[in-house]
C-alpha cells in the first residue's frame, strides 16, 4: 500500500510540474509574441515618421514652386509646370508604395494633399498661361487650323515606336481577340496598346502610364492610372479609363468613360462624347488606393479643346453623353 501510495504521490507531482512546465512556455510564447508585435509596431511607427517626413518636405517643395511661378520668365513656364507635375507624380507613386504600413487615415490625408497641390498646380496654370481668348466678329471666319502633315508624322511615328519599345507591358496588332492584364502585371508600370483592331482590352490594375495608338472598333476598360493616358489616332472606339491626366489627338466617333483629376485635352479630334467613369471590378478599390487618384475629386466634364479658341460657344468637337444612352455600370 506505501508503495502504491509513493507512486500516486510521485504521479501526481510530475503531473503538477508538466502543467507548470507548459504554463510557463505558454506565458513565454506569450511574451515573445508581444515582444515581436511591440517590434514590429515600433518599425511601423518608425516607417510612418520617415514617411511624413518625406512627404511633408516634397509638399512643400511642390508648394514654393507654385509660389514662385509668377518669377519664371514666361517661355519657361510649360517646363516649369510640366516639373512640378512630374513631381507630384512620384509623391503619387510614394503615397502608393507606403500604403502597406500606412493608417488608412493616413492613405487619405496624403491622397487630400495631392489632389489640392494638382489643383493649385492647375489654377496656377490657367492663370499665368491662360487659354487664348477672342471672338469672331460677324464680318470674319474662323481662320483655318493649317497642318504640317509631312512634319508631324515622323515626329509621331516616332513618339509611338519610343513608347512601345519603352511599355513593360503592351498588346500590339491584335484582331478580334479578348486582351487581358492582371493587377501584378501592371502595377505601377508603363502599358502600351498600338495597332488593335475589334479587341476588347481589360487592364486591371494601377499601372503608371498608357500610351494608346491606332485603335479602330475596340473597347478598353483600364482601372486607376497614377499618371496620364495618351491616347491618339482611333475611331469608333469605347474608352472606360480613370487617370491623373487625359491627352487625346486625332481620335474620331468614340465614347469615353472617364474619371480625370484634372482636365481632359482633345486635339485634332471630333464627334467624341464623355460621361462618368462606370467600370466596376473585385479590386477597384484597392487599385484606387495604390495609384493615389483622388476618387472624390473627377473633372469628366472639364475637357480643353486646343482646336476650339472661342470663348463664349462650346466646342463642337466633343460632348457629353445623354444620360438615357449610358452604361450606368460595365460589369466586365
């Protein structure tokens, strides 16, 4: 029976000593966890300090550039003002790369910043290189655009040869063909669509720049875009793009679905209507958010004919479309 009794008794504490043994490597694991998490916060804060930082130093680099414009001599005003939008471009394009350890509070306020900066780049803009004004008087005619066709189409064929050749990505002479790329195949990367005819193109994702040339009986849905799409020389096309910037040359009989932050330019164009950015797709959101596009803030009626000069009566080259012939939502 003392036998028996020392065994129950010896059993007993070695249970008691495995259950202290594992409440203590509990606990342990629990400190190392809490250890590793306050770690981990500590480089996230540390992150979101460098981040501020940066961003707060690049603001107001942007912003003493504004200020100063009135400074610049005239003729190097365009550069001046293509510069400060080349720079608020790559604070985009950081906004994007920090949202991994950003607040999303953060994400917003960041995002509200730029698009008040492009604003006041844009109105600044207007204002030192205002749009030429006059009027016709009832006597005179619209003097004639006269083009220098066997200059320009080496400079173009040019621009289109350069941005295929520099495009990560690109669809070029397709036909009939159902085109797709996937958000990791275009984040933050230059696409270029040259020479498509009857394709439908999906581009899902937040790609940098799009550069679209020749198209004739397509349709192209791109997500957000943290700079500008070139677009020239297409006919009879559907156009569901959102942007930073809107550039469109020699494009006929299309419809575009636009969100632009700031003002869409047409020129050499006609018979071109615009409505409301209408894509909806799984990642929309998310895509918005890396490429640092304002989603509040869409100037799709604001479009900036370099072939119209009159100021009083609208351009008879583009747009808007009636409300009762849109696509409330493209679900592709």
């Amino acid at each position: 029976m003392a036998d028996r009794s020392n065994m129950s008794y010896e059993q007993k504490k070695l249970a008691v000593a495995e259950r202290l043994q594992k409440r203590q490597e509990a606990r342990q694991v629990e400190i190392d966890k809490k250890r590793i998490e306050n770690e981990e916060n500590i480089s996230r804060q540390e992150n979101v300090i460098a981040f501020l930082d940066n961003f707060s130093q690049a603001k107001q680099a942007i912003e003493e550039g504004i200020s100063q414009s009135q400074l610049i001599p005239k003729e190097n005003l365009v550069g001046h003002f293509d510069s400060l939008s080349d720079s608020l471009h790559k604070m985009q394009r950081y906004v994007a790369e920090c949202t991994a350890f950003l607040p999303s509070f953060e994400v917003r306020k960041a995002q509200e910043s730029i698009s008040c900066l492009q604003g006041m780049i844009q109105d600044k803009r207007d204002e030192l290189l205002p749009k030429r004004k006059f009027a016709f008087s009832k006597a005179s005619k619209p003097e004639k655009r006269i083009q220098q066709v066997s200059s320009s189409k080496p400079a173009i064929s040019d621009e289109v040869d350069t941005a295929v050749e520099l495009a990560a990505c690109k669809f070029v002479k397709e036909t009939g063909k159902q085109l797709i790329m996937g958000s990791s195949d275009i984040y933050q990367k230059d696409v270029a669509l040259v020479d498509l005819t009857d394709c439908t193109v999906k581009l899902h994702g937040a790609p940098s720049a799009v550069h679209i040339f020749n198209l004739a009986d397509c349709k192209i849905f791109c997500g957000p875009v943290s700079g500008s799409i070139f677009i020239r020389s297409c006919r009879n096309c559907l156009f569901v793009l959102a942007c930073q910037q809107l550039r469109i040359h020699n494009t006929t009989d299309s419809d575009f679905y636009i969100h632009v932050t700031s003002k869409a330019i047409i020129e050499d164009c006609s018979n071109i209507k615009f409505a409301p950015y209408t894509w909806n797709y799984e990642t929309l959101e998310e895509d918005y958010i890396m490429s640092g596009l304002d989603k509040t803030r869409n100037n799709w009626d604001k479009v900036d004919d370099f072939n119209w000069l009159v100021a009083d009566v609208a351009s008879p080259n583009w747009s808007v479309l009636e409300e009762n012939k849109r696509t409330l939502t493209w679900l592709c």
